[in-house]
C-alpha cells in the first residue's frame, strides 16, 4: 500500500494505491487523526488505485466517519475502484460514504503529510513488500556437529530433548521422543514452528508424524543436530511472483529476505504457495549407516522439482558473506545459489494446497491451521541441485508470506 496525504485547511485529500488490509488500514486510521488534530474536517480519500480492501479496513472506514460526523465533519470514498466500490457496497457502507465524481485538487500541500508505504522491491522473479515491526533480533543455537551424519555417526550424548512452545522454532535431525535412546532409532527430517513439531520417521515408516500443542502440554523432540531458536520476528515480507515470471527460486526469497533485513545472517520461517521443491531425507537412521554403502540407499532425492501445487511451511537459517553470525553459522549452511552468495539450511513441511492469504496474518495460526487441518504430506530437507547437465535445479515459489529477523548471536558452536 502507498498511501500520501495533501492538508489545505479544513480539507484534506489521502491518495491510496495498492492493497487497503488490516495493516495499511491501521496507517490509514493514524493519517485520518492526524489530519483531524491539525483541523481538517472534510477529508477525501482517492481509492482510483486500491487494489483490495478488506473488512478489517471497512470497519475501520466505518468508525473514523463517525468521528468526522460528530466534529460536523465528513469522510468520503471518492473514485473507488472496482474490488473497493465491490466491498464497500457489501458492507453497507456504498450510500454513507462513497461521492461520485473526482477528487478535490488541492494548491497548496502543507508539507506535513508526507508519503507512507512499506518499502518495496521489484527483483528478477518476484514482487515483494516488507512491514518493519520491531528492533532487535534473536540468538540461535546450534547443536551437534555440522558434519553430515552419512560421514559421522550420531552420538548419543550430545543429542538433547527440546521443548518447543510458542514462538520457538527448529530444524535438523531429531524425533518426538523423551530420550535419546528412544529417539537414535527414528531419527529423520525434523521441523518445527509456533508450538507444532514434524518430522519423518526413519524407522522404515514412510509417513511424517507431528505433535502439536494441547493446553498445558508442549511438545517436545530429541535433535542429534540441528539450528534452534526462541524470539520475536522483526519483518513481514509478502512476496508473489512478476508478471513476466512463473515462479520465484527460494535463494531469490532468501537473497531478498537478507537485503531488505539489511543482514548477514537470519532467521526466517514462510508460508508459501509451491510451484516445485528439491529436497532430500535420510531412508535410515544415522546410527544404521553402514560403511561403504550406496548414497541413494540412504538418502531419498527428488529428482526433479516436486510437489508442484502444494503448500508450504519453511523454516530455517540464511546468510551471506563471512563476518559474525554469518562467519560462525557457515559450517552448518550449504549454498543457495549457483556462485554461493547466499547459503542456507532449510527444511520444509508440505501440505496440500491451501492459499496463503497476502493480508497480515499471525504465523501461529497459520501454522497451526495447516497442522491441524491438512494432512501433512512430507518433511524435507531443501537443496540445490546445479549441476549444468543433469541438475535438479532449485526449489521454487508462486506467492507467500515470510517472517524474519537478524541473527545477532550464535551458542553452542566449535
């Protein structure tokens, strides 16, 4: 949403273009007080532009004509578009608010309303539009080693039992069990977001399992290596794809994700509409890797980009360049992209298809809707396969919506 305010005396102008949702809506509700308290009382908004208006932003409409009412005042919707006119019109709001015609054109600007709008970027593949939310990062922590558990058995001892509540997240090697000897036997492909945990047996089952949160119950998992974290995301990005594209590769996403954070390393977590996934999972355990034996005995591949059509959640580390978290975190992170720019380690959990809906959105209920309504269909480890010849290629997306925030500490590496 782009959004400028004009203010010439009792009148004001707000020109909007793009998508009037929940959030934008908020930015619309401070702009209108702001114009009030500095004395206008006849205000137009300019909807020629908006794109998609949402009942969070009629409500919002709703009251703030109230406020302009009892100061003798008015609001008026002038120009709506379509998709804006159609809304208003269901809402019952059509008569009361919306004034055919054109906008007042204002001479003189005071200056003060400047411009609004969440910063946007156009790259190769994708559209995409960050909302800041809040300073600050979190600490990751790393456990067991960065070495592949097809070289390297996994040991016992440093494997841990985590708990993951809300707003805790994870990815690595691990199982639902309450102790390592329970859990050595099954250990797989393991994610885990928002007080829900998965992962992908490898106990010669061919299905995921997942636990979610009950009441006073959080569900916990033993991890023989992997990335943990607890905070707050700092970022909201909606991203979809250009015109002239049919999909975004993730190391764009990632890439974009790290430019926009201004980041070496982050932490992200996206729900995502797919058009096809790379990936990989490990067939036995770690501790069952017999010496000598074949990789593709022990690891399934997709050889082609997979599960076209489906939906969604990725959770994992991204990083560019070599100095602090960054330099730290890159023994445990694989490249993205064909020069190695951007390394990373996702897994991802993938659903049916369900549409991500591009309005604000809290991840703890998306991610508990998906969980708890969809069947969960697979638990993978993303990879690039660029090879020039006979390469897989790279996992790639339509539309989502992904949370992030810096990595400003790392605990348990060397």
């Amino acid at each position: 949403m782009r959004m400028s305010a004009a203010h010439d005396g009792l009148m004001a102008v707000v020109t909007m273009t793009g998508r009037l949702d929940g959030e934008s809506a908020r930015h619309l509700s401070d702009t209108i007080e702001d114009l009030l308290r500095d004395g206008a009382r006849t205000i137009e908004l300019d909807m020629a532009g908006v794109t998609y208006l949402s009942s969070a932003a009629a409500r919002v409409l709703a009251r703030r004509s109230e406020d302009l009412r009892t100061l003798r005042g008015s609001l008026q919707v002038v120009a709506p578009s379509d998709a804006a006119r159609a809304l208003l019109a269901a809402a019952g709001l059509e008569s009361s608010l919306i004034r055919e015609g054109r906008p007042t054109r204002l001479s003189i600007s005071s200056g003060k309303f400047t411009q609004w709008g969440l910063p946007a970027i156009d790259a190769q593949h994708g559209s995409y539009e960050v909302s800041h939310y809040a300073e600050g990062g979190v600490a990751v922590r790393v456990i067991g080693s960065p070495e592949s558990p097809l070289t390297r058995p996994s040991d016992p001892a440093r494997a841990e039992r985590i708990e993951f509540p809300l707003g805790s997240f994870g990815l690595g090697l691990g199982a639902i069990a309450d102790s390592p000897e329970e859990a050595l036997p099954r250990l797989g492909e393991f994610i885990a977001a928002e007080g829900v945990i998965g992962y992908l047996p490898t106990d010669g089952a061919t299905v995921p399992d997942f636990m979610v949160s009950y009441a006073e119950r959080v569900p916990a998992a033993v991890l023989s290596s992997g990335i943990v974290w607890q905070g707050m995301f700092t970022d909201l990005i909606r991203y979809s794809t250009q015109p002239n594209s049919d999909e975004i590769p993730l190391a764009e996403l990632c890439e974009v994700c790290l430019e926009m954070g201004n980041a070496d390393a982050l932490v992200l977590a996206t729900v995502a509409e797919v058009r096809g996934l790379i990936g990989a999972s490990l067939r036995v355990p770690p501790t069952q890797v017999a010496a000598g034996a074949a990789l593709r005995d022990l690891v399934s591949f997709t050889p082609e980009p997979s599960y076209p059509g489906t939906t969604a959640l990725i959770v994992g580390v991204v990083a560019r360049g070599r100095q602090g978290a960054a330099g730290i975190l890159a023994p445990y992170l694989r490249p993205l992209d064909a020069g190695g720019t951007v390394r990373g380690h996702l897994h991802a959990a993938v659903f049916p298809y369900a549409p991500v809906p591009q309005r604000t959105v809290m991840l703890p209920a998306l991610v508990g809707r998906l969980f708890q309504t969809l069947p969960l269909r697979a638990v993978l480890h993303l990879v690039q396969d660029l090879r020039p010849q006979d390469g897989a290629g790279t996992s790639s997306l339509l539309r989502g919506v992904c949370w992030t925030a810096q990595v400003t500490d790392v605990e348990g590496a060397g």
